[in-house]
C-alpha cells in the first residue's frame, strides 16, 4: 500500500492527459470558436488538478487551477482565445509536463512557475476587467496558508467542490469506520479510496491520505468527494469492503459545504475520530449482520463499482526476460526437430510437430506483446512542429496518417530522434516560406505528411513535403565542394543518386545554418541511426513538389526467420525478408559483363557474387561446380545472385549479437546459435549491393 | 605491506603468464569455432558459451608467437574486461596461486617477445619461475590492433 502504487497510476494518468490536452490545444487552436473543445480541455485540467491535489504535488495543481481559470472564462464567453493565450497555455503545459517528469524521475514536482502563473493571472484580470476579483480572490486563497489546519478544507479544494456542484455533480461528505478488530486497517482504508476513485474523485481526506497509509488513524476517517453517483449508492459500494464497520454518505449542497468549510478547523478534524467510536458501542450488533448480507451479494456490487480496466501495465525488464527465454526455448526446438529427423520414431515427430505449432503461436503472442502503436512517438510531433513553424514564421498542417502501425519496443525506442531530425528538416528546409509557396503557385499553408504503414516484414514511416524539393545539381556542387566526391564521380551520378549523397557523412547543404537544422552533423546520423536498428532510409524528391523520406524498419529485432546456406564446413544464415527467390544455374549461363559475372535473372541481367571468395571460405569454390546454386537477395529495387553451395532449410533464428570486442564485420550482421548449439553468422544482404 | 592477490596462471610456450582471478570469468576446454571472417587473423571466430556468443583470440597470434596446434591441453580462458566478453586461447591453464602485489616488478622492455605495454609486471615465485603479469585492456585495446594492421598491411 505504499505511495509507489498510487504514484505510478498518477504519473500514466497525467501523461495520458496532458498529452490530451496538448492535443485538444492544437485542435482549438485549429479552431477557436469550438466551445466543445474547450470543455474536453477543462475536464481534463480539471481531473490533473484533483490528481495532483489529491498526491500533495501543490505546484502542479496550483498552476492547472490558473490555467482552469482562464479555460473558464472561455467557455463561458467572457474571453476569446488569442495568439498570446495560445502560447501561455503551452508554455503552462510544458512546465506541467516537466513536473511530471519529474515527478516521474523521483522528485518533489516543484518547479517555479510564478512567471506562468503571473501571466495566466495577467490574462484573466487584463482582458477581462470584471472577472479580476475573482481570480485574485482565488489566488490569494490558493496560498498554502489555509491548508495548515488539518480537518479543514483549504480554499482551493472548497472551489473544487463548489465548482462540482454547481456543474450538477454530487458533493459528498463520507464517514467511514472500520471495525475495531481489523488487523490491515490501512488496506481495508486502500479498499475504500481505491473503490471510490473508481467512480469519482476524491478531494480531501481526514486523516490525509499519507497519514491513512502508515496506519496514522484510530479506526475511522472522513473525505470529501465528487461523484456522479447517489449517496446511498456508495454507502452499499463501501459497506461491501469487508470488515468496514459502518459508511455514511451526506450529499452536500453549496450553503453546507460553506457551513462545513467554515466552521473551526479543529473541531472539524477532531469531531470524526471522537464521532467514530461513540458510534460503535453505541451499535454494535447491527452493522454485522449487515454488512453479512452485504458480502452475501457481492457480484451485483462489483458490477456496479466500473468496468474493470481491459489492459495491465507490465515491467518492460518482465517482458524482455520472457523473450530471452524464449529465444533458449526456440533454440531447443530446433534441436529437437533435428534429433526427432534422426530418430525417425513417428510419435515422437508428431509430438514434436506439435510442441512446434504451438511455439510458432506463443512466437506470436510475445512478439505481439512487445509491440507498441507508433502513435506513442508521433504523438508529440503536431505540437513540436507546430512550435517549429510558429518560430520559422511558416504555416504548416502536419497530417499523421498509420499512427496505429505497431512497431517492438526497441525499435520505437530507438526512432524518435531520428524522426524528429527528419521532421525538424522537413519543416525547415524543405516547406518553403508563404511568399515564396504563393510565388510558386501553391496554397500559403504547407503540409507535412507523416504516415506509417506495414509492408511485407517491414514497417514504413515516410515524411513528405510539399515544399520546394531538392536540387540535384545543387547537391553534387556541395559535395564536390566538400570534397565528398571528385568532379568526374559526381557527373556520373544519376539524380536520384546525387540525392542519396545528402546522407554521406559531413554533408549539409543548408546556405544558412539555422537554429532548427543544418548544423551539419545530421542526415549521416539519422541514416547511421537507423542502419543500426536494422533499417534503411532513401529520399526521394521531385523539384517543386516536394522531398519524401522513407524509413524502413524492421518488424522486430530479436527473431527473424532465416535461410540456413551452407560453404563447406560453414554454415550462414540469410534473413528471409531480403531474399527474392533461390534457385539454381548451370555455369553456361554466367556471362562475363565488363570483368564481372552476371547472370540474366527474369529479364534483366543481375550481379552473381561468389559468397566462398567474399568470406574466404577454404574448403568450398563454386567455379568447380557444373551446377551453382543461388539465393537472390534484393535491396530496395536493386538485385544481387550470391552462389552457395547448398540450402539447408529455413529456420526461425534468434538475433544474437558477435559481441562488443570484434569491429564491424563487412557482410555479417550478427551471429545466431543453432539447435546443435553451433554458431552460424547471419549475413547482411545490403553489404553487397552498393 | 600490500594486498595479496589470486593469479590464473597459464602457459604460451614455455612461458608463464597470469591474469587476476576476477577478471576471469570461466576457463573452458577447447570448444567448436565459428570462423568470422574479414576480421584479424588472431580472432578466431566467435563460440557459443552457454547461449552467449563470445569472440575467442589466440593469444599467441596476438603477441605475434607463432601459432601452434590445439592440444588436450588447451584453454579457452574467458575474460571480461571493461563489459567486453572475450575468450583467450592459450597452450594450457593449470594453477591458481596467491601473489603478492609487492612481488611484482615493472617489467623489462621485451619480456618473451611482448612489447612491455602489455604487461603489468613480472613477478618471481620460488626459484627461477617467473610470471608474466598481463595487462588486458592493453591486450584488448582496439586502436592499438588497427595501427599493427596497417603496418602489417
């Protein structure tokens, strides 16, 4: 019951609305007129207040509760949104955002926001003259002066509460006893917060919520709550946490709640304890037997206490260690599977066949598992983009498209910044300024598009611009000029290749280096980035219409299902997704072209790359052989035959990598340990095709 | 009065060298190979340790001993230093002693055919047994493997 479980619910759900927020701020500012938004923004300011309230973190709902004041005037009319607002109420969302995190990283969430706050206060007194009172009425009373006194409420959560009941939610004043011979009176107290946080919103507790958990109480407590459900309701909801002794519920209107608020702090934190177990002798007998009847019937009770959550949150650590054993698990069958091909015992191979269908399926369920919607990355780019071209002074719409594309873990982890460098150079460099975009013919408003999808093994992410695209000329210029390239090198590049160069290392072609891109350590990063999650990236432009950034990533990283090749007394590993077909050619039909071997390959003629010669295998040569046979491995649109000497088979195989020690191995992307616990080296088809 | 120390002592040749006994992982037998190629001649390839691929080195090739061939004898010392993971192929690797760090002297300039930077120290035990003292980062440091290529080459 300590404060982790409720501090790790607290931190999802402010994420998940502040993330909310962020984007219904977008929307309204797409459109200002739509009340509508500006409700959802207030429920969900107001629902962070609470919850931060509710964790003590003050810093956090005293600036939520400055921005709920100025989203009040909105929606109540008495304040149209500005440009100026817009910006505040960011700039508010960002600190919230850093309290959060770090909130998240172990911290106190206290940050110093009085600048924020000075202004959301200027907004509400300076252009709405009327509502100043009200506001610095509120503010004053938001010092933390009042909430010294332990049984009172301070004049904030009185807001809350009044706030609650004029919007026509009930207001209840809740006592709770718990029998005397309870052992876990603080679980049993858990019980009950947790069951009432289910259908509405705690605001204040006597005794407070830190002092219930460490057992501070006698065996009663009292709080004060926001529910959309009836008094008499709860009282049951409650009664049915065992060994609770007795519930009441008083629903309060706003004259009681000023009644209750105001009488004397001491008296109200002092009047439940004493009330409590007055009550108890007083009745003994009666509430048992009640709360008997009540146990009796708990389905119908349950029922009533929410639908319960559809998803758990699961340690990442746990699912990785899931995943490593069962890559030793995969290992095995595939041991297995060759000792029952020995064997030749026909139950033992059905068994065996068995245990395998069943291991492809439970394959599926961890991958699944580990996979995670892109949404979670791009969710923060409409605001960064927006940031972005309100600072370059361009209009951009950012339309996202996939964001339910699901991508593992490590690869999401891994993306972000790279997509935001991407991101950032669409904006910058690749929208052009509104006179120029009219100049051009094009509406003033650039789009960026951002879109996700799946393709074969592979995910896509492309970033596209409608911008001025990107000069070809212009790149081979900058690359000779950096000396990337020599002049006669360059002249023989085709555009789409000159384009590719903007990845070389130490290439930026921006004429001014800005403060959002172009520092010159850039494209060659983002492409080494993604090299390294197993991903390619190519760019493809068209002057005038705009740049398209493609991003292919992997499915998934750790199991990949694999041709097994044999050279000799070696044996390799091919990554299916890359492989086109295999076949075999008789050594008639390799033609010499230019001082290398070709083969024609469905109508075109393709490079035959001898894999023995590339590896110095000692004890295998193709050339020897009247018949070869190939694998043909494709990357992008491009082909290459590799000559093997023979086709195992294809297996499931688990990504291993060769270790920190060894460098890069040109053509080898990693090692894989096979069911007769060899290792074999998994081959990088993209080594061979420049 | 310093420290004592425990030592894995090992042979290449007729030489006897010694590694701290905490920077060993395990000391197995000799284990099938995966060749890697393009890469050094002395690494050997990668071997699968329990479900760990790990790159062995010939130790020998790395000091530029001329190679010899596997015996019952030989080891694969497995280190790990600095989070890399490497095996050591040495001729055998057969006693643990207890050293004393004040009996180990800095070390000549050639000791057996090693450059000194490899070593920590040379460190007499009994009579006329000498112990080698390596120095592992050095002995795995990459920078230094590509300057000796490049000189080979």
């Amino acid at each position: 019951m300590d404060m982790n479980q409720y501090l790790s619910m607290f931190i999802d759900e402010s994420n998940d609305h502040l993330q909310s927020l962020n984007e219904n701020m977008m929307g309204l500012e797409a459109n200002p007129e739509d009340l509508g938004i500006v409700q959802v923004i207030f429920r969900s300011a107001h629902t962070l207040k609470g919850m931060a309230a509710t964790m003590g973190f003050e810093d956090l709902a005293s600036l939520t509760h400055q921005m709920e004041n100025v989203l009040d005037l909105v929606r109540n009319n008495k304040l149209r949104m500005q440009d100026f607002i817009f910006d505040t109420l960011f700039k508010s969302l960002d600190a919230l955002e850093a309290m959060v995190q770090d909130i998240t990283a172990g911290g106190e969430g206290k940050a110093d926001v009085t600048h924020i706050v000075a202004s959301l206060q200027a907004i509400v007194r300076g252009e709405v003259p009327a509502a100043a009172g009200a506001a610095a009425e509120v503010t004053a009373a938001a010092a933390p002066a009042a909430s010294s006194a332990p049984g009172a409420l301070d004049e904030f959560q009185y807001s809350v509460l009044e706030q609650s009941i004029q919007e026509g939610h009930h207001v209840l004043y809740i006592d709770v006893a718990i029998r005397k011979d309870c052992q876990l009176k603080a679980v049993r107290a858990y019980m009950v917060f947790d069951l009432l946080e289910r259908s509405g919103e705690v605001v204040k507790s006597f005794p407070s919520v830190q002092d219930i958990e460490q057992e501070k109480f006698d065996y009663g407590f009292s709080l004060y709550y926001i529910t959309a459900k009836e008094a008499s309701e709860l009282e049951s909801m409650i009664m049915n946490v065992s060994e609770i002794e007795k519930a009441t519920a008083v629903a309060l209107d706003s004259e009681t709640l000023r009644q209750m608020s105001q009488a004397p702090a001491a008296a109200a934190a002092e009047a439940p304890p004493k009330e409590v177990p007055g009550e108890i002798q007083a009745q003994p007998a009666a509430p048992v037997p009640q709360a008997k009847a009540e146990a009796g019937k708990p389905a119908p009770a349950r029922a009533s206490g929410g639908a319960p959550s559809r998803t758990i949150r699961v340690d990442i650590e746990r699912l990785d260690v899931l995943m490593n054993l069962f890559s030793e698990l995969l290992i095995d069958r595939v041991r297995l599977e060759q000792l029952a091909s020995e064997v030749q015992n026909s139950d033992l191979t059905e068994t065996v066949e068995h245990m395998g269908r069943v291991s492809g399926d439970l394959q599926n369920i961890v991958m699944k598992l580990r996979m995670v919607q892109v949404d979670t990355v791009f969710n923060r780019f409409p605001r960064m983009v927006r940031d972005l071209a309100k600072s370059l002074d361009k209009k951009i719409d950012l339309v996202i498209t996939g964001a339910e594309t699901e991508l593992d873990r490590t690869v999401i982890d891994e993306i972000g910044d790279p997509l935001v460098h991407l991101l950032r150079n669409a904006v910058d460099h690749g929208v052009e300024n509104g006179k120029d975009r009219m100049a051009a013919g094009k509406p003033e408003t650039g789009t960026v598009n951002l879109r996700a999808f799946h393709s074969g093994n592979h995910v896509f992410i492309e970033i596209e611009d409608d911008g001025a695209g990107i000069n070809p000329q212009k790149i081979r210029q900058s690359a000779v000029k950096k000396g990337i390239l020599s002049q006669e090198e360059a002249a023989r590049y085709s555009d789409d290749e000159a384009i590719q160069l903007l990845f070389a290392p130490g290439f930026s072609t921006a004429e001014v280096i800005s403060d959002v891109s172009g520092r010159g350590v850039g494209l060659d990063v983002v492409k080494s980035k993604i090299a390294s999650l197993g991903g390619n990236v190519v760019v493809y432009s068209t002057m005038g219409k705009g740049t398209n950034f493609s991003v292919q990533l992997p499915l998934t990283l750790s199991i990949i299902a694999a041709m097994l090749i044999r050279l000799g007394s070696e044996k390799y590993a091919i990554p299916l997704s890359s492989i086109v077909e295999t076949g075999i050619i008789k050594k008639t039909q390799i033609r010499q072209v230019h001082g290398s071997r070709m083969i024609e390959f469905r109508g075109s003629h393709i490079p035959l790359l001898s894999l023995s010669k590339f590896f110095a295998v000692a004890d295998f040569d193709e050339t020897t052989e009247d018949e070869t046979e190939i694998v043909v491995v494709r990357k992008g649109e491009r082909l290459v035959a590799l000559a093997v000497q023979d086709f195992i088979g294809q297996n499931e195989i688990v990504i291993k990598n060769l270790g920190k020690y060894l460098p890069e191995v040109q053509g080898i992307s990693g090692a894989t340990i096979l069911g007769d616990g060899q290792v074999a080296l998994i081959i990088d088809p993209n080594a061979f095709i420049k | 009065m310093a420290e004592d120390i425990k030592v894995i002592v090992f042979k290449l040749g007729t030489e006897e060298y010694g590694i701290e006994v905490d920077k060993v992982q395990t000391i197995e037998r000799m284990m099938p190979i995966t060749r890697v190629p393009k890469t050094y001649s002395f690494i050997k390839g990668v071997i699968n340790l329990r479900g760990v691929v790990i790159p062995v080195i010939d130790l020998r090739g790395r000091f530029g001993i001329a190679e010899a061939e596997y015996t019952d004898q030989t080891r694969i010392i497995i280190v790990n230093v600095n989070e890399m993971e490497v095996g050591f192929i040495v001729d055998s690797a057969n006693d643990v002693i207890d050293l004393n760090r004040a009996s180990i002297d800095t070390p000549p300039e050639i000791v057996g055919g090693i450059k000194a930077k490899y070593l920590d120290g040379v460190a007499k035990i009994g009579e006329d047994r000498l112990l080698i003292m390596l120095n592992l980062s050095e002995v795995l440091n990459k920078s230094e493997i590509v300057q000796l290529e490049s000189l080979e080459g």
